[in-house]
C-alpha cells in the first residue's frame, strides 16, 4: 500500500522544502565526515566520470562529486530546495558540471547513463521513508553495468538495552489514563453522558502512542547490554524492493551486563563506501549510527521498548525474532513485531512473549 | 485553491479521527457548557424537531440534541470517529433517535430536511480550518426554510495588546541566524562548500517561522491594551462562503493604558445562540474566546507580533487596517495583512508600517 502522490508531497516531501530541515542534516558531522571522505579519499572513483545524486537536497553530494573531479553531475531533487541547490552550485562555480534537475527520480529522464549514483537515502533505523525504492528506480534505469553505488552496502542491527524510558513512558501513560477516568466522571456529572463505552479504544490509542511507538534516542554505549546482532545486510548494486519491503531475522544475543534490567531492544545502521569488485574502494568508508558518546547522529536509534523490563544476568540468553514491514497506510512508515525467548544462565526457561511496535 | 480530497483526509481529518483531540475539546468547559446550555436552556427548538448534527466527532452534540428531545438526530462526522460517536449514542441508548452517518456533508444525503442544524466548526480565530463552508452546503441543502442555526451567529474581534512573546521570538529568530553563521563558516572550512548564497532565503524562512507565524496564547485581559473592535459579524443563517473567504476591516482604536508597549494584536472570537425570527432563543447563550482570567479556552486567542514593540500612552489612536485571506496552498489556512497608523493624543503622526502574518 502506497499513499497517493499528492499526500506524500504534502507529508513526505513537504518537510524537504525547509532549508532549516537541510540544515539539520548538514550539521550532522559523522554523516557529513563520512560523506566527504568517501568521495574524496576514492577521488579516482570521481574524476572524469558521470555521477547521479538521487535527491540532492540542497545539492551538497554533486557538489562534493564535482570538486572532486565529475565530469558531469545529475542532480535530482523533487522539492523546492531544487532552486536552492542551483543558487549553491552557481556561487561555488560549479554549474558547468552540475544541472540540477526538479522532479522525482521516478520522474525525470536523463540524457545518458551514469558511472556512479550517490544518494543519501536513508531514514531513521534505515528503511523509514522507504527511499531506498527511488534508489532502486535510479540504479535500475541509470547506472552503466559498470557503475557503483555510494553507498555501496548497508547493514541493520537490533540489540537489548537498559534505559529509563520505559517507566517515563509507562507512567505518562498512566496518568493519560488517570485524566481520562477524571473526564468520564465530569462528563457524566455535568453533561449527562456516559462516555465510558470509549474507555478500551482510548485506552488503546494511547497505548499505541506511548508504549508501542518506537522512540527516536541516542543511547550511551554502556546502555546496550548483550550482543549486537545484525537482523539484514543489503548490496545496493543489487538489492530489490521485495528484498527490503519486508525483513526478517532470528537471532540470538547473550546479556553481557550483570545484573541489570532489560528495558527494551535498539535498532540502528550503518553503511560503507566501498565502490564495486572492479573499482574496489581504495580507502573504504563506514558511517555508523550505533550508540556512541562522541559520534552520535542526527539518526540516533530507534528503541522499542518493554513494559515491564526484565531482570537479567550475565550469560542470559535471548532469543529474538525480528519482523519488520511497512504500514498499509502509509508505505514510508514501519510495523515490528518482536518475540523473545529468554533462558537464563542457569537452564531456566521463562516464557515467551511477543510485542508489536510503530514507527512512525 | 482547495487541496485534493485525498491530501485533506491525510492532513486536516486526520487529527479528528483520534479520541485523543476530541477529548482536547470535550474538556473545554467554556465551550462545553455553552452548547449544553444553549439545548437545554432552550429545550423548545429541539422538542419533536429533526437537528443535523455537521461533524459530530465524538457525536456529544447529536446526543445532548437527542436528550433535549428531539424526534431525529442526523450524526454526520467525515473520520472514522464515527464509529466511537455510534457506540456511544449505543451506550446513551439513544440509537432510536441518532443516526450516525460516516461521511463528508458535502457527500452524504439525508432523507428529509431537517429544523435544526447544529455544529462546532468554529477553528482558531473562527475561520481557520474553513469548516464553515461545509456547514453552509449542510444549510443550503438540509435546512428547511423556517429551520434555525446552532449558533446562530458569530463575530470576530482584533484588539491591541502588550505581550513579551514578541522579545522571547525575536530573540529565537536571532539565536537561529548566529547558529546559521557558524554553520557557513564550518562548512566553508571543513567541507569546502560556500553556503553564504543561501542567507537571504534561510532569514527568510526563519522569519516567516519565529516573526510571521501568528502563535496561539491564552492572554490575560490586562494585556488588551486598547478598545477590541468587531471586524467581522455574520448571521449563520445567510452567511456565504464568498463572504468569508476574504475578510476586510478598518478599525481605529484608542489605547486605554498609560505608557505600555503595543507589542502587537490579538484575534479571537464569540458566537450566539439565538434560534432564529420566528423562535427567538429563551434563553440567549454566548459563547465568547475573549482574553480571561478564569474562562480561558482551548481556541485561546491569535496573537499577532510587531517587532520592535511600540511606545504608546493612554488617548493614543491606532488606525487599523486589517485584511484576512486564504492561503494559496491549502484553503485552511489564512494569510493576514496588517496596516498601522499611529496619531498620538498629542497629534503627532506617526509613520503607518504593513505587516504579513501566517495562520498555520
Ligand atoms: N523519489 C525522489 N526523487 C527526488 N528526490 C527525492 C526523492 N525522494 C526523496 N528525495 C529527496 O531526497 C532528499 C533526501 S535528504 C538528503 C539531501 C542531500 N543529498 C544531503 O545529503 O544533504 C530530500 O531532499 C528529498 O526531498
Ligand atoms: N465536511 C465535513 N463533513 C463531515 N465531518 C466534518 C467535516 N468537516 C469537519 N468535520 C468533522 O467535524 C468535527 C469538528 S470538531 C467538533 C466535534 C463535536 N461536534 C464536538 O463538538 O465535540 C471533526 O470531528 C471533523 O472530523
């Protein structure tokens, strides 16, 4: 399920068009330091070539790509922020190199094929926003059979942590809930009607929102209590829509703090910059969005979160199944659903429970 | 320039389809006793008759409508609250009298025309959300000649007032033009890239945002500076949509406080219950969003800041001229245009100034 295109340019694209959003990301140095090497630490992978930048935003990637070398740099933005990346190229000098073209990729045709498609596509635990569909799109209609992708490659984690957000979450909710039983009582007293029929439906709208939304965090490293464990690893070169649409992992992670309470699991990514077998990467790349003190991103984690948490140990062992697909009503967003099995250090089994999760 | 119906259902119903925001509303004591008042205060107008209740959301008017006495109630609400306001009729055990209807007015038909229709459509500063438009095609298509409008009439108010809002903003907006400047120099100096051509269009971003953006505040009456004037009354029941899609007004208005700041001017709202001609209310209800100290409501009022803020004495005469449209974009929101000019009691004239401002 798709949303029409008129609702994902008023929802989707629409925040796009705010140089104040471009901004965000721009000031977001992991990301821009990663960026900026990968191009121009494989310079050779740009000199003289032709490059696509899907989605140029305020066309920071084909200005870079063209510094670098390009002999000629598509670049494709389907918001506004267009007429803003052809001022930019212009006052960099630039424009001989780089035409900005306005439409969606899906869209526009270009005159040739290209060597290289950068993007900076991904979405908050990598696949929200589902852009990677329009990547796709480019690659399959304009990338030579010799081209790379920068990206090239992408990995998506889950591990359990601790944080103190669940009881936050767990007694906003409650006191929501509290106001509500206030409401129903006044409502009857002074208007007559008895609204406590609505009680389980409220109720669950405000659960969904409170303890089943996933949480946009950036963690500390000592909050990740047991092994990380990578739940999907994509080739952009030949990654497809079906491929992603739905993911779905097992996996195992043993706790590796004593001691503690598990509160939930985090999602992040990462990708590489490592060209193609034939034009491997000289200096390979990575950009990372696991938790960390001094490099954290504008992405964080996402965190689902458990209500109650769990007491663990050291040596406990999990075992979790991962499912992830997209909203029926709106494709850019994701459902999750989460099953756990833990049996302690000891042998002892404790039941088995399984949650579902929004991220919106 | 409407939106496409798909857009509005995505963007404008949407937040009516949680009992989260009907709640927002269900607990707006000021509006919740004038609509309960203005039925049962005046029990006659609903006894035998049939009422069309346009956007029944939670379906509280239809069932109040219902409890006065009314033969038939028709529950039109365009979200699948609809299904909540049927339950609820269900558990009031009043499903023989209301009749839930799912559906936009513009598209739903009845089987008969009905007495009464009643409706909250009043958005902030009245006409934001445009909803009054579908209680006009509810009127011209539903209403039976001698039928009557709940409310019956409305006003909208403008008045000069201090407020330290107008610093808090100016301050946000300055704030956000220093963190620009750094961003360039940082980009300039770790990226290479002279983002310096883009400052004109980011201010003017920015100051749409913190300067242009008329902000929701409940005031405290001590703030209204000057006499409010009435720009704006219409009668429910021949109001047109022409009528409301522009709004015009010159006003003057004599500052009542001795050395104060015009720090700029708040918009807000009343509207009356008064049956109609032939079945004048017993009992007049007003329902007003006035500045209050006890009575505040969830509409609050429209502030509107100049910046900087002017020295004005007691006998100071502004003259206003205030001019309100739709935006091109999207037809629920309003664009303002603020003329003023200043004589002070001593005669001197000060220079008139022309602001734009943005209901969002
Ligand atoms: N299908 C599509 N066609 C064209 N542009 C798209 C697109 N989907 C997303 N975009 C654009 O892609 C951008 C992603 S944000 C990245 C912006 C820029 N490349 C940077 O790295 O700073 C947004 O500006 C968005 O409007
Ligand atoms: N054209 C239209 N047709 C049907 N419902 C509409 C509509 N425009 C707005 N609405 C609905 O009107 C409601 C306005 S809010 C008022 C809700 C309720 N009558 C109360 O007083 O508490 C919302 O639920 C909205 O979804």
């Amino acid at each position: 399920g798709g949303v029409d295109k008129s609702v994902d340019f008023a929802n989707y694209f629409c925040t796009y068009g705010f140089l104040y959003h471009q901004k965000e990301m721009l000031c977001d140095r992991v990301r821009m330091d990663a960026y900026y090497n990968s191009i121009f630490e494989n310079k050779d992978h740009f000199v003289g070539k032709t490059v696509l930048d899907v989605g140029t935003g305020s066309g920071i990637l084909a200005i870079w790509s063209a510094q670098a070398g390009a002999r000629k740099v598509y670049a494709v933005e389907a918001t506004k922020m267009s007429e803003h990346a052809r001022e930019l190229v212009k006052a960099n000098n630039l424009q001989d190199v780089v035409e900005v073209i306005e439409g969606t990729i899906e869209d526009i045709t270009l005159p040739e094929k290209v060597d290289v498609i950068i993007s900076e596509w991904m979405g908050y635990f990598l696949l929200r926003e589902s852009m990677f569909d329009s990547v796709i799109v480019a690659r399959d209609r304009w990338l030579k059979p010799t081209g790379m992708m920068y990206p090239s490659h992408a990995r998506m984690f889950v591990a359990p942590i601790r944080s103190g957000l669940g009881d936050q979450k767990m007694s906003d909710f409650e006191s929501c809930m509290g106001d509500w039983s206030n409401f129903l009582k006044e409502t009857k007293t002074y208007y007559g009607v008895d609204m406590s029929v609505l009680t389980n439906s409220f109720g669950a709208e405000q659960k969904k929102y409170y303890l089943q939304t996933s949480i946009w965090n950036n963690l500390h490293p000592h909050q990740v209590i047991g092994k990380p464990c990578i739940i999907k690893e994509m080739d952009c070169l030949t990654a497809t829509v079906s491929e992603i649409r739905s993911v779905q992992a097992s996996f195992s992670s043993l706790i590796t703090e004593d001691r503690t309470r598990l509160c939930g699991f985090a999602g992040w990514f990462d990708v590489h910059f490592r060209g193609n077998k034939e034009n491997p990467a000289e200096n390979e790349v990575e950009l990372t969005t696991a938790p960390s003190m001094e490099n954290g991103t504008h992405w964080g984690q996402q965190v689902f979160l458990l209500h109650p948490s769990i007491h663990v140990r050291e040596g406990d062992e999990l075992n979790v199944s991962f499912s992830m697909d997209r909203s029926k009503e709106n494709h850019r967003l994701m459902e999750v659903e989460l099953g756990c099995e833990m049996r302690e250090a000891s042998g002892k089994q404790h039941p088995s429970f399984t949650k579902r999760f929004y991220i919106e």
